[in-house]
C-alpha cells in the first residue's frame, strides 16, 4: 500500500460525509478521463482494460474487489497450521531448482526460516519472474495455504510473495481486495494504477446526496467509500467488506439505487401531471350488468386489483398500471371489467395482444360477451384483408366500435381512436417502450375542429411475475398489482423430473395421456449458438417419434425457421385438435389457452431458468383435467443444475421460483437481455441488497415529494448526475 493514498483517510467520526466540492459538471467530466491517461497505461493495456470494460477512470474505479484476504497477523512459522490460508515473515535460507525426471520438468523449492522454525516453498511450474525476482538471503512475506510436507517441515505450494525490508512486517500486515482476475494484466499493475486514480480522481467522485438523506441513511461520501473498498483499513470489519455489507459498500450501492428510482419517480411524476380522463363510478352500469354475467365470483385478489383500478379510472391523473400474475390467475376478467368502465363512461377502449392467435383468442372469449351487452366490438389484424382493414378502421374512427383487440397492427395500420379511454397491453414484455406510447397516441389524432382528449389510461399485464425488488427497478414509474392467488378448484401441475434411463416409462406416460384423447407438448431449447443443432434435434425427433413411438397420432412441428403465418397455422391446427402431439423449437405463445392439453414434456430442461420452465408448464393445467410436466435433463448436468430443477417438483407459485431464479442467474438471465438495461449495476445487486433498493426508494420518493420536478437549489446536482446516469436509459430528455 502506498504511503501517499493515506492522506484520504478522515478522522474517525460517526458522520463522515463531505459532499465533493467540485460541481458536478467538472466531476462527470473529469471521471470521464481515458485509462489511457494514467501514468503507466499505456495503448496496449487501455486496450486490454476496454476490453474489461474498462474505459474510463470512473470505470475503473468503480472496478471493485470481489474478495478480501486477511493478511493482518503475520505468524510465527512454529504456529503454521495444516489446511489454512497463512501469512509468515521469514528470511529465505534456501534456494535451488530441481530437476525431477518422474515430472519431467524442473521445480523450485526453498525454505524460510524465522527464528521459530522453516517452511518450504514450492514451485513446481517456475514463471520467469517468479526465478528473477527471488534470491537467497533475501526477507520475504509470504502467503498461502498450509500444507504437510516431507518429514517434520510443513510448507505453501506456489505461496505469494513479497521482498520486504527486515523489520518492516507490522505495516506489511493488511487486509488485501482482490480483484477479479484481468486477463493478461498483472494484479500489481491494477492496483497500482487504482492507488493513482484514488488519489487523483477520489475527491471527484460526485458525491451530491442531500445531507439529510446521508445522515439518515449513515452514508459515507463517495470518495472515503472507494478508499475503504479499494484499501481496507487494518482495523475494518472483513466479514461485512467479503459480504459487500460495509459501510462504504453500502454507500456506493445506496447512491446507485437512488438515482434510478429517483429517475423512475421523477418519470412518474412527469407522468401525472399530464391530464388523464376521470372516469365516472357507475357510469351507464355495464360492469355492474357484466359482473351479474359471471359464472363465478371474484378471487379476493382480482377485487382487490380491480378496486385499485378503478380508483385509478376515477382520477384524473392517467392510470399507468401494470397487472403481473402467474398464468391462469384470471387477469383477462379484470382487464376486461375495466374496459368496460371506460366504455360505460362513453370511452372506447383498445386491447392489444403480441399474436394473432392471442388476440383472436381474447376476441373469441370476449365477443360474447359485448354481443350480450350489445356493444360494438371488432378485431383488427394483419391478415385481415386491405378492404376489411380500411373499413373496421373506419367504423373505430367514427366511434361506430366501442371495443377492438388487436396485434401490431392497431399501431402499424394508421388506426385512430379518437374516443380512447383505455389501452390495455396483454403480455407487455413482448411490447418496447415506444410501442406502448404508440397505443397510448392513438387517441391523439382528430380533426382540427375538436379539442384534443386528455391521455387515455394504460392497463399492462404480465404473465412473468418477479420479485419485488426487480419490479421496483423495472416498473418503478408504474402502479404494480400483483394478481397472487388462484382461482379455486385449479388441480395443480404435477411436475416430475426424469433422466435419460427414464425416457422410455416418461414416453409411455405421454402415450396414455394421448389414448385418452389428451393433447401433450414435447418443447426442444433453442439454443442459439447451435439453432442449427437444435433444429435437426427437434425435426428428426419429430420424425422418428411419427414413425414410432407415436406412430398412431396426428403430429405436428413448429421451430424457429417457420414463418409467423406457418407457425401459428400449426398451433391453430393443434388448438382445434388436428394435431395431437406438437413438436416445438421454440417457446410457444405465452398465453395460449389449450384446455385439452395436459402434458408438458421439457428436453434438456437443464438449459432453461426456472422462470421460463414455469411459463412452459403453465400452458397445461388449464382444465378439469389433471396435467402433468415432465423435465427430461441431459445425463451429463451438473448436480446443482438437478437441484435447480428440483424446485420445479416442488414449487407452484410463479413468484416463488421468479425469487430463485433472479437469486440463481441474475437479472439479465432472467428477463433476458432486451430488458435488463434498468437492472445494470455496477456493484448493486438486487437479490442481495433488497433492503437497501427499498430504503434508496423511500427516499427518493420522499425527496420528490417535497420537490417534484427536481428544480430547487439542492436538486441541481441530482438533476445532472441523474440526467449522465440514467437519462438515456429512462429516457429523461427533458431534464437537467
Ligand atoms: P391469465 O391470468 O393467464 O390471463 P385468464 O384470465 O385467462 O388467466 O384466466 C384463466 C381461466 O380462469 C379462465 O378460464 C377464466 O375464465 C377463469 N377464471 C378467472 N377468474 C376466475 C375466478 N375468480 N374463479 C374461477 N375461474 C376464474
Ligand atoms: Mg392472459
């Protein structure tokens, strides 16, 4: 550790915040400065460190160590002990190279002796530094893990090491971070270059929390926190900085968290001071006329969301909410009441669905009942013809419709809804984010001679239900309901896990589910490296089980390289009970509704995350009917990718497995990567640091409610770090 770097060390106090002097401009400018600029960096290593991702100085400081090792109690060699990790002091009292014929290869030992007894050394693959930079008579620290060795010495195979002057051991004992390993960058060079980038850089870090919330919260500034995480102090807790638990840890997560939700609340703001459409209680009855209509009443949680809703319509901010629950938690009836509020209340309302075969599905179920309301509905999609499209565009137009569902196509076709009082996006992930602001702008259109309407209300519903903690980061600008309880009388999935040596009980399985005049699905991953692979897998599967085991039974096969017109030919076809077994590459619809079909089979379901297999088995179970999953893995898996899959047997709820799954793979696996932009730390993490997402929250909400649009004096500074940080992303154009 560099002497110089020490003069970033603040008294000890309980409240050591000092927000960074510099304006925040400057800073955001200076850290944007090029590794390159470094001392010591030069064209080869920025472009090894680019390829890290290292680019700038603010990169690599925030290039954190991942682990620390206790190297502050040097022992006596006497006190060594078999099996663990430690460090000595000793003078190196022997040195040589030996040739052993057996390795075939030359090996280095030597042994260090401290006064209390020696410990050898070994090398058995000899780096050229390692030969230059050693020499007999020289005092060395040493660490490593402790092992036995020939006869009564014990000894460290490839020890660390570390020429020091004698007598220097007490500030040699420290805590060291160690970092993830740069290919072909020497760990030295890192820390060297971090140690200068600290001290140059440090008090630039923009430390622009408001006092009160540092205070609060117990934070440290920016510049003291890096210090601490890059260069422990003798005295830190070691537990808390190995569990990412420190206070300086803390800091730098905290000042993540917050900035983003406070972008998030500030989009929402932004959001609800626009003028949305308040929508009467009653209006002309139609929800009430339609709940009269059920064949069954409400789940408690259906009420609840539907009130929320409601309350939402009432306002007259624009509701913006999103829906998630598991597939088959009844979100289509909620949905549809709340359409039906609009309507009453003289509004259209627009439905959007990602496949022709979803929407055709909602259009099938939900004309019927605006036939028994006698209300106008239309379905509007690609495959309509040209003139069918022209005229159903023109009857929405005019007002004539108060009902449409629909694909793209509702946004592609030029359609204008000018009576639009409610959109509602079902499978919302499928959607970008301009796609949803293009629904919304539909209502946007009219003539000159009428003034325009007030926002419509959006309703999105997502059959991928996750955590908490990742809905506040990915919907933090939207109202969350979370639909958590079944209709009842649902049979749950039985989920079994099978392995090759049961392939053949698992087919005659799927054969008696078929005798019976079930329908099953047998899905293949789609893996993209090898799609090639995957395809032949699928198509000769297909085959072979045409020609054998399912000889008797119509089958059918849909993979990745169909056309959407061919794709959805075949799923119709399997839908009206033409094909019975259907063979799949890729992820069928989400959302698809197939009462009689009560079989899943998975192939490799090793390669799936949790969440996505939980998607597949929701396409059974959707009848009176038991159903049944079967995960068939790969021989070669690894035992914990089995016990992964064993949750799988055990786990039903979709918000249960979404919590293992983002604490087995992360964000970005879970959500896959189209998504994930908002889920991007550097250090943060969301299933670890939950608590602290939750507190960063609160503040943030608490800051703008006492400053909505960010513009006093003490904003000034969050609205630029904010705009730099997450601007693009959140896309605040506007701000700052
Ligand atoms: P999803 O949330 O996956 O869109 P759906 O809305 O399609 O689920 O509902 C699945 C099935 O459950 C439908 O057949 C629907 O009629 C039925 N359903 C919805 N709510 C209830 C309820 N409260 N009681 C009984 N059945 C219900
Ligand atoms: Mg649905």
């Amino acid at each position: 550790m560099k002497d110089e770097t020490s003069s970033f060390h603040p008294p000890a106090s309980s409240f050591e915040y000092t927000p960074t002097q510099v304006s925040p401009r400057d800073c955001l400018y200076a850290l944007q400065t090029p590794v390159r600029f470094l001392k010591g960096v030069g064209p080869k290593r920025a472009a090894q460190l680019e390829g890290l991702g290292i680019k700038t100085v603010e990169d690599l400081l925030y290039h954190l160590p991942f682990r620390y090792e206790d190297r502050r109690h040097i022992k006596k060699i006497h006190q060594a002990t078999i099996g663990k990790e430690e460090s000595f002091v000793g003078k190196l009292i022997t040195l040589e190279k030996r040739y052993i014929p057996k390795m075939r290869r030359q090996i280095l030992t030597g042994s260090l002796a401290d006064g209390t007894g020696s410990l050898g050394l070994i090398w058995y693959r000899v780096r050229p530094y390692v030969a230059q930079s050693l020499a007999r008579g020289q005092t060395l620290l040493v660490h490593g893990k402790v092992e036995r060795g020939m006869g009564a010495q014990k000894r460290i195979v490839h020890p660390e090491f570390e020429a020091i002057e004698p007598g220097a051991e007490e500030e040699k004992e420290h805590i060291l971070p160690i970092y993830l390993k740069p290919g072909g960058i020497p760990l030295g060079a890192i820390r060297r270059w971090l140690d200068q980038a600290l001290l140059q850089y440090g008090s630039l870090l923009a430390s622009f929390l408001p006092e009160s919330i540092a205070r609060r919260q117990g934070l440290m500034d920016l510049c003291r926190a890096m210090k601490e995480v890059h260069r422990p102090e003798k005295t830190a807790d070691i537990t808390a900085l190995n569990q990412f638990s420190s206070r300086a840890h803390r800091a730098i997560i905290f000042d993540e968290f917050f900035y983003l939700q406070l972008g998030l609340g500030l989009r929402r703001k932004g959001r609800a001071a626009l003028e949305g459409i308040s929508f009467a209680k009653k209006g002309s009855g139609l929800t009430y006329e339609m709940q009269g209509m059920l064949s069954f009443s409400l789940t408690g949680a259906q009420q609840r969301i539907l009130g929320e809703i409601y309350q939402d319509m009432e306002s007259s901010r624009p509701m913006q909410r999103l829906i998630q629950g598991d597939v088959g938690s009844g979100k289509t009836i909620v949905a549809w009441l709340a359409a039906l509020r609009a309507i009453e209340n003289g509004f259209q309302a627009v439905w959007m669905a990602p496949t022709e075969l979803l929407a055709e599905q909602h259009y099938r179920n939900l004309k019927g009942f605006a036939d028994r309301l006698a209300l106008s509905s239309a379905m509007l999609t690609g495959s309509l013809s040209s003139k069918e499209k022209k005229e159903t565009a023109r009857q929405i137009e005019q007002g004539e419709i108060s009902f449409v569902v629909g694909t793209h196509a509702l946004i592609q076709e030029g359609v204008q809804v000018p009576g639009m009082g409610l959109g509602i996006i079902d499978e919302q992930h499928r959607f970008g984010v301009l796609q949803r602001m293009a629904l919304q702008g539909l209502s946007h259109w009219r003539p000159a001679s009428v003034p325009p309407l007030p926002q419509p209300d959006m309703l999105l519903m997502s059959a991928t239900p996750i955590p908490r903690s990742l809905a506040m980061v990915l919907y933090g600008d939207m109202e969350v309901s979370s639909l958590d309880e079944m209709p009842p009388g649902r049979t749950p999935v039985r989920t079994r896990l099978f392995g090759e040596e049961g392939r053949n009980r698992m087919y005659e399985l799927v054969r008696e589910e078929l005798r019976r005049g079930h329908q099953a699905y047998v899905v293949y991953p789609l893996v993209e490296a090898s799609e090639q692979l995957q395809l032949r897998d699928a198509t000769r599967m297909a085959e072979e089980f045409s020609q054998g085991l399912f000889r008797e039974f119509r089958l059918g096969l849909v993979h990745g390289r169909m056309g959407s017109e061919e794709r959805e030919q075949v799923m119709r076809r399997f839908q009206g009970g033409e094909v019975e077994i259907l063979v799949a590459t890729t992820v069928i619809e989400v959302g698809i509704d197939i009462p009689n079909a009560t079989v899943m089979v998975v192939e490799h379901a090793e390669r799936f995350g949790l969440s996505q297999l939980h998607q597949l088995r929701g396409r059974v179970g959707r009848g009176k009917d038991p159903s049944h999953c079967y995960l068939v893995c790969y021989d070669g898996s690894s035992p914990d990718g089995l016990r992964r899959l064993q949750i799988m047997e055990r786990e039903n709820d979709g918000f249960k497995i979404a919590e293992a799954d983002l604490a087995l793979r992360g964000p970005g696996e879970l959500l896959g990567t189209r998504q994930s932009g908002l889920a991007d730390f550097r250090l943060a993490n969301l299933v670890r640091d939950s608590r602290l997402l939750l507190e960063a929250r609160k503040e943030a909400l608490a800051w703008l409610a006492e400053d909505p649009a960010l513009t006093g004096k003490q904003s000034r500074a969050l609205r630029q770090i904010l705009k730099r940080r997450w601007g693009g992303r959140l896309e605040l154009g506007g701000i700052g």
